[in-house]
C-alpha cells in the first residue's frame, strides 16, 4: 500500500492519505536550526511507500529517516513519475494568442520536454502554461514525486521519524527599560518564532521545543528553503505570564527543554510567534563600559553603553531588543544562559562618557642573562557629560608569559578591573600597576 503521512501530506498538499488520523499524534521536537518529526504509521501488508514532495524532500537531513517499532527488510528511495507524465499520450488543449484564445486539442508526447504533435501531425515544445487540462495541476506538476518504499517481514505499527531544516525556532527577547540613571527599572520577556520553510500546512497536538549545542554530524544545506516570510502574532507583542503558550520541562543531557500547552498549526512559509518566558530580573545595572587591552602608549575615546542583568530562569540563546522609553536603542545576542547567570549586553557608543589613559613606564629592570621586565602605571581619567550620574567599568586584559598585576602574580594572561561611580559632569580617575618581561 502506498502511505501518504498525516504531516507530510498536510505540508506538501498530497492528496488521497491512506492513514486520516496520523496528524493528530504528529510529534514535532523543534531546535533552533532543525527539527525532528515523528508520525505514527500502520502497514496493513509486507509493503508500504512513503510519498514526499521535492519541497520536504529537500529539507530532510541525509541519513536521518529511521522506522521505528516496525521491522523492515529493506528501504529504497525512489521516485513516482511527475504529475504531468500520466498525461503522456493523451489529448490535452494547447492555448496560443496574446490572451490564449486560440485553442486547439494536441497529444502531450513528453512530458520531460513538453513536446506536444498536434492534428496534422507535427511536433513542438510548448510551455507548461500554454496547456489546459481537465483537472487542477498541483504545484510541482513537473516534478517527480521523492518516494521510500519499505519492505516489510509482516504487517504493523510503527513510528516513522526524520530531522528536517525546513521547521526551526529561535527566541527573541525585549528588554523594556522605564526611568534613567540609579532610578531605572527594567523587565525582561521572551517570544518564540516558530518557523515553518515547508509550502504546506504542518500541525501537531503538541511540540517540545530544545535549546542549547546541538551538533549533527551532517553538513549544514538550507536546499533553498525560505526563511522568515511572515510572523504570526498570538497573544499580543510581549510575553505574558497569563496566557501560558509554552512552559519550562527543565533540563535534559544540558539541553533546556521547554513544552507547548496548546495544539500548534504553522501556516504554508510562516513564523508563528507565541509568547515565552517571562523572567524576573534580579540584577538590573546600567553603565558605561570598556572592554580593551594593554597598550604601552596613551590613547582616549568613549565607552560603550551597556547594561548588567541577571534573570531567575534558564535563557535559551537569542537577540534581545532593548526599548527605552518604548523607543528602540540597541540590540545585542545572548549565548544560553543558566539560571542567576550574570551577562553584560553591549548597545554601542556612549559619547558623553570618555576616558583618557596615560601609561608611564616606572621601572626597567636587566636580568643578568638577559631579559627582565617593565614596570609600567597605567591610568583612566573618565569624564561623565551627562545629567545624571553613571557607573562606569574598564576591563583592560594583559598577556605576557608571566603578568604582575598589582603585586599578584598570573600566569599568561590578567584583567584590571576598574569601577567608577561618576558624579553628573564629574570626572574620576584609577590606576594600576603592571610589570611585564621585556
């Protein structure tokens, strides 16, 4: 018997399925460049094929279709002929004319080619769109039909499962900030955009979605599937903690898994956006930020805006969005992120808060043998323009083989770290000391 499955066939718009009730057990576990579908299937004889169109097909990741529960003796991919070859040697009528209203009846000879012979005889290739037929044409009327056909020792139940790239989801998170300076207050909250590349509808009573390092051992091939083409909204722009679409499952072998509460249906070539996570933050701190290395010269410039946040849930990885004032001011991506995890998003220049540094070598000292080392005294004068007072952070990294930072003693690498807390229009200044073998 030839299987058209309840998933497949909904993407792909297949006709005639054999099994009805498969899309109401459809099992969909989504990653955030892939997906693994699982869908019940039943042989009721020794043989049974599975049809995919070219669109599903090219989405599947090689070497990752797998029947379970149901023994097979073997699996061969193959393909059913196009659409258009059942039309081989049969009348169909040719349209000519700037708005097709010459009409004449011709055989289709090859479908390959559409070579056409018409009442006297003669033989042309014509365009697809030029022919008119008895019944609709489906999408890929001249595409062969991507097949597997299982044989099987005897009858039974199983569950047909494969990875595909063409179903994906991917957080996105907004940080809404209210006030200025020591008195801003900021929430934090989380949609999921859950991608749907297929030119069908897919649906499924349930979906688990996973986040963290995911590593195939396949190459990575889009096959020219879409992207974001459009975005579903459901319940409103931000997440919100009363409408529970999707809910935390833990963690499993260090992936954060999360579940949908609701029967999901993704539309043809969409993004459904559904509310996420709503996370309390118990660390919220706007500053002023440099991120730089140890250079034995002067130099001067700006620091980086930037906020410090901790969250008391897991964070999957993803763009967060930052709003001040409901205006947008940034944006910055997250790596997964455990609970009570501190991270530092970056938005871009802070032009009223600059820094100056002067670097003044204070000791030379000669080994007997050679070598030795350079003691320098490295300042930061920063200088706070704005209305209302700023913290302000320098990370300065130093490498060398040995590093003496303030007397204590690293191996290959150290970071000075300077905290400011700078008064409107106020200036401050911190050093350090470094020795460094020369």
């Amino acid at each position: 018997m030839k299987l058209k499955l309840g998933l497949i066939t909904a993407a792909v718009a297949l006709a005639s399925a054999a099994l009805t009730s498969a899309a109401q057990t459809t099992s969909l576990r989504l990653y955030p460049s892939f997906a693994e579908v699982q869908e019940p299937v039943s042989a009721a004889s020794t043989s049974f094929s599975v049809s995919l169109s070219p669109a599903v097909w090219a989405g599947i990741i090689p070497g990752t279709v797998n029947l379970r529960g149901l023994a097979f003796s073997s699996a061969v991919q193959g393909q059913d002929p196009a659409w258009l070859s059942r039309w081989e040697g049969k009348i169909v009528t040719l349209r000519t004319g700037a708005a097709g209203e010459k009409a004449e009846p011709v055989t289709l000879i090859r479908a390959a080619d559409l070579t056409v012979r018409d009442a006297a005889g003669e033989f042309r290739r014509v365009t697809l769109a030029q022919l008119s037929f008895s019944e609709l044409p489906p999408l890929n009327a001249e595409a062969a039909t991507p097949t597997l056909t299982f044989a099987l020792p005897q009858p039974g139940t199983g569950t047909l499962s494969y990875l595909t790239r063409a179903l994906s989801w991917m957080p996105r998170y907004t940080l809404n900030i209210v006030g200025i300076g020591a008195a801003a207050k900021a929430d934090l909250s989380a949609l999921a955009d859950i991608r749907n590349g297929t030119d069908g509808v897919v649906q499924a009573p349930g979906a688990e979605l996973f986040a963290g390092d995911v590593r195939l051992s396949v190459p990575f091939e889009m096959n020219g599937l879409v992207g974001r083409v459009g975005t579903l909204t459901s319940g409103g722009g931000a997440a919100d903690a009363s409408f529970q679409n999707i809910v935390s499952q833990g963690e499993l072998g260090g992936l954060y898994r999360f579940a949908l509460t609701q029967p999901l249906v993704l539309p043809a070539k969409s993004t459904v956006t559904l509310p996420f996570l709503k996370p309390a933050l118990t660390t919220f701190q706007p500053l002023s930020r440099l991120n730089t290395g140890f250079q034995s010269n002067d130099s001067e410039g700006i620091l980086q805006r930037a906020y410090r946040l901790k969250a008391d849930q897991r964070l999957p990885a993803g763009v967060v969005s930052v709003l001040e004032e409901d205006r947008l001011t940034g944006q910055a991506n997250i790596g997964d992120l455990a609970k009570d995890t501190e991270f530092i998003l970056e938005l871009g220049a802070d032009p009223d808060v600059r820094y100056t540094c002067t670097v003044v070598l204070q000791n030379v000292q000669r080994g007997l043998l050679g070598g030795g080392s350079r003691t320098y005294r490295v300042t930061y004068t920063l200088r706070n323009e704005q209305a209302q007072p700023r913290r302000a952070e320098v990370r300065e990294q130093v490498y060398g083989t040995q590093v003496v930072l303030d007397s204590k003693t690293t191996a290959g690498s150290a970071t000075a770290v300077l905290l400011f807390d700078l008064l409107a229009g106020g200036s401050l200044s911190k050093s350090y000391t470094v020795e460094l073998p020369q």
